[in-house]
C-alpha cells in the first residue's frame, strides 16, 4: 500500500467538514460521512505512534486532527485512542480498525489508479489488455510501481475476459495482455506473473456448511453455480477441473463483485479467485468452504504475440508485474 501521507493528500481535497449538522433521528449511510483523510489519519496514529506525529505525516494541523478523530468515535461509536498526559495510544477496538481502514484507503488507490489507466487516451506510450480478476486485483499495483520508477512512461488498461484478451493481442490491437485461460494459442508467448487460487464460497446457510465435509468435484459438477459469463478465464479453468458436463448456471455475471455479492445474498454457491475474497469482511454473508482434492491452483499470464518485439515501455512493465514488490 502506498505511504499513508501520501493517500491523505489525495483524498484531503475531498473531504467535509468534520463538524456536519447531526440528527437524533437520521442514521446516515457510511459513504455521506466517513473521510478519507480520517482514516489515513488514524493509520498514522498507530505508524508513527502518536496523535501529533499522525497529524503531521498526513500534513493535518494538530487542531483539525483532533476534531476529525473525535468526530470518527463519534460515528463509529467507541473510542479508537486513549488519550494520556503521556500521549495519545490506539485501544483495542482502534487497532483493529486501523486495518479495516488501511483496506480502504489500498482499495482507493488502486481505483484511482486504474481510472487513471483507463482514461489515459490511446496515443500514449503503450496500451495492454487484462481480464477481469487481473485488472481488479493486480493492475493498479503494477501500474503505481511503474509511475513510481518512470514517470514519463504511460499505460492505457483495457478490461475484457480472457478469450478478448488473447483475440486482442492476436489482432495486433494490443502489444500486451493478461489473461486466467488455461490454454494459450500458438504463436503467443506466455509467462506466469501471478499463481491464484479458486475456492468455493456459498451463503452462510447452504447446506454444504452444516455437514462439515469438503465438497468434491462431483457436487461442482452436479450443482447450479452462480458463475462468470463464458469466455473468462475463471469459467474456463473451472470447465477445466471439473468438466464442460456441468448443471446450467444459475446466472452468470462478468464481474466477480457481483458474484460474491449474488452469493451473500443467498443465490447459491460460486467458485471464485481467491483475490476477490480477501478482506471479506467487507462482504458479510457467504462462507468459504473447502474442496475435496488438489488446490484449484492456477496461473495468470501475461501474453504476447512472439513475432512482436516488445518496446523498452513493455519490457519495463513486464520486469514490475514478474518481480515481488519491495
């Protein structure tokens, strides 16, 4: 996650007042209160150790940092510092929400970061395709790392499922693309960037959770899923495991967000990335079951058309999405 300092000076610019007008009456939706900048403040807090050192690592005035904290108790609900003659330390229930806050302040970068690749208009340095899992969960990361290591060189992200990854870059309208198929034509290159994992998750009271016994392939096969649309890679690796010979979808979706929100609602089970489950606190209502067998591993790839040379932009992107971030 980028520096909580700089996160805050994005999003300062986007806040309210701390002191807005509150009714008795009214119980506001979380997005019409809760600041940014708040929250970077109170990853501060615990980072740097203390209220004023927070205050200064977010470039907050030590007045305005005090009024937002207390302001954020006050919402929430419980008391997220103990305030001393000592100094200013985080309670249990504030240590705890410091990592629900740094969860939403990487989840706000990595939006800002991808709308900006999206946006970035197609003459600039290089363009690349990705499917859906990669640009949601991989693709802003990479992006911010190679601003920070060159600025001057510019991405531009297309978002489609694998099998219009690959008719992409087989078509020349992209130089580089991202996909989850298990099966890569000839003629393109492919290298792994990435090893995933599905898993299964149903709604909290499928029958599945209450026996206690992993699910087997079999089951997969003979139940209606709630599952992406054809052409993606997590249905064609899935087709892969389990067969093509499988129940109709309940409904297919092709964005795993609506899948697992689907599921929370109670539609059915889905087998997903496990990327697009971490931090599932923030969507209560399913639970994670295991499946019988061998891990449902698999690579993500990047790809290239192997008569294609691959300009120094690629090259640099493509050493960031192979290497460990520092």
């Amino acid at each position: 996650m980028p520096g909580v300092g700089s996160v805050a000076t994005r999003w300062l610019s986007l806040s309210y007042d701390f002191d807005m007008d509150e009714s008795p009456n009214q119980s506001p939706r979380i997005e019409q209160w809760l600041q940014p900048a708040a929250l970077a403040l109170l990853v501060a807090i615990e980072d740097r150790g203390s209220l004023s050192a927070g205050a200064r690592a977010v470039g907050m005035a030590q007045p305005n940092a005090s009024r937002a904290l207390r302001t954020l108790e006050r919402r929430l609900g419980y008391q997220l510092v103990a305030r001393a003659s000592t100094g200013s330390k985080l309670t249990s229930e504030g240590k705890l929400t410091v990592q629900w806050a740094r969860e939403v302040l990487g989840s706000m970068e990595n939006l800002w970061t991808g709308a900006q690749a999206l946006a970035t208009s197609a003459d600039e340095e290089f363009s690349f395709a990705a499917s859906m899992t990669i640009a949601e969960h991989l693709a802003p990361t990479w992006i911010r790392r190679l601003r920070q290591a060159d600025q001057a060189v510019r991405t531009r992200m297309r978002v489609m499922n694998s099998d219009q990854v690959i008719s992409a870059v087989q078509q020349r309208d992209t130089a580089l693309g991202f996909v989850e198929t298990p099966q890569v034509p000839e003629g393109l290159v492919a290298l792994t960037v990435y090893t995933d994992q599905l898993v299964l998750i149903t709604p909290e009271h499928h029958p599945w959770v209450e026996r206690g016994t992993p699910v087997t392939l079999t089951e997969l096969a003979a139940t209606a899923l709630v599952e992406r649309e054809a052409g993606s890679g997590t249905r064609a690796f899935l087709d892969s495991y389990v067969g093509t010979e499988r129940v109709t979808p309940i409904v297919e979706f092709n964005s795993n967000s609506a899948i697992t929100h689907a599921v929370a609602a109670g539609l059915g089970p889905a087998v997903i990335s496990r990327l697009a489950i971490e931090g599932s606190a923030a969507h209560p209502g399913f639970v994670q079951l295991p499946i019988a067998g061998t891990a449902l591993n698999r690579p993500l790839r990047a790809i290239w058309e192997a008569s294609r040379p691959m300009s120094a932009a690629v090259a640099r992107f493509m050493e960031i999405c192979t290497s460990p971030e520092p």
